[in-house]
C-alpha cells in the first residue's frame, strides 16, 4: 500500500511539471503573438556623471505609425518609456548619438541602464529580453552596425545590375545573418532564435 501511495505521488509530481511546463510554453509562445491593445515598458536609467541624451523610435504595426520620444535624462535619474507593443518588435533607441536596436513584446517590463565605460558609455540590459538585447549589442559590435540586416539590402537594391544579382546579394546577406544566429544559440533562448529564422 505505501509503495502505491508513493508510486501515486511520484506521478502526480509528472503530471503538475508537465502541466506547468506546457502553460510556460503556451505562455511564451503567446508572447510572441499579435495585440491590438498590446504595451510594454522600457525604463531607462542613467548611472552616468553627466546627462545623457535619449531618443527612442518604436513603429508599431496597426495603424503605422511610429511613437517618438526624445529625451535628456539627468544623472542618477531614469525615465520609463510606455510603448505600444502589439507584436514582436524592434525599437530604435540612440544614445549620446550612438544607434542600438532593442527588442521588446507585449507585456514585457525591461530595463537599459546606461553607464560610463573607458570614456563612452556602456549599456547593460535587465528583465526577460536581457539575453536577447544583449545579443543585439553584440551583433550590433560585430557587424559595425545595429542596421546590418537591412542596410546591404537597401544598398544591393540600389546599386544591383539584374533581378538575379539582387536575389544572390540578398540571399548572401541571409546566410551571413544566420550563420552569425547559429553561433550565438547558446545566449539566447530558443523561441527568439525560431523568431529570427
């Protein structure tokens, strides 16, 4: 009898993970997702000596537009920046005249604290998306840009012979991207990684 009562307990144990680990799937795979009424929330920090200059772009999708702040955020302050987010997205944020690419989705609450590092500053992420932006900052440092996936593109389209030329340039591009995406696995969690495919 008190092995079936142990055998019993084991199995319920199974049973209330399996549960849970499918409800943080549905949860996250949810995330993903579209929402009209869709939000989240950036909040900046500076931890710098001085004030920093902040200008954020986030275009949303429906209708589209894009949602402009610009900003001079004093030392030791912060500002929280309510974005629309019905989707998946990339915000344009400029720091000090210095371009990133910060990715957010609906309901996130993340925060970028900006501080100073050898004379220039450093931005280190925190919440749910700090393997992802981080991520983002490093792609941003290896391919000398935060545009990398779109800015070839625009200039093969521009200065492309022939329609095939322009189909292998882009098809190069997507490769590259890829190719740097599969190297990185091991920092960023698997469902962003499906995203960027």
């Amino acid at each position: 009898m008190r092995k079936l009562h142990f055998i019993t307990r084991i199995i319920l144990v199974l049973l209330v993970q399996g549960l849970l680990a499918s409800c943080k799937n549905e949860i996250r795979n949810s995330r993903v997702g579209f929402d009209i009424d869709g939000k989240s929330q950036l909040t900046f920090e500076n931890n710098t000596d001085d004030s920093v200059h902040v200008n954020l772009i986030n275009w949303y999708t429906i209708p589209h537009r894009p949602q402009e702040f610009d900003s001079l955020i004093p030392s030791g302050s912060s500002i929280d920046f309510k974005l629309i987010t019905q989707n998946p997205t990339y915000v344009s944020l400029t720091v000090d005249g210095e371009k990133y690419k910060v990715f957010t989705i609906p309901d996130d609450k993340s925060a970028v604290t900006a501080s100073k590092k050898t004379g220039s500053i450093a931005l280190t992420f925190s919440g749910d998306l700090q393997p992802i932006n981080e991520f983002l900052v490093k792609k941003m440092v290896h391919f000398n840009s935060p545009d990398a996936e779109w800015m070839p593109r625009a200039n093969a389209t521009s200065t492309a012979k022939n329609l095939e030329e322009l189909v292998s340039i882009n098809d190069s591009i997507t490769q590259i991207d890829l190719k740097y995406l599969d190297q990185n696995l091991d920092i960023i969690p698997v469902w962003f990684a499906d995203f960027e495919r």
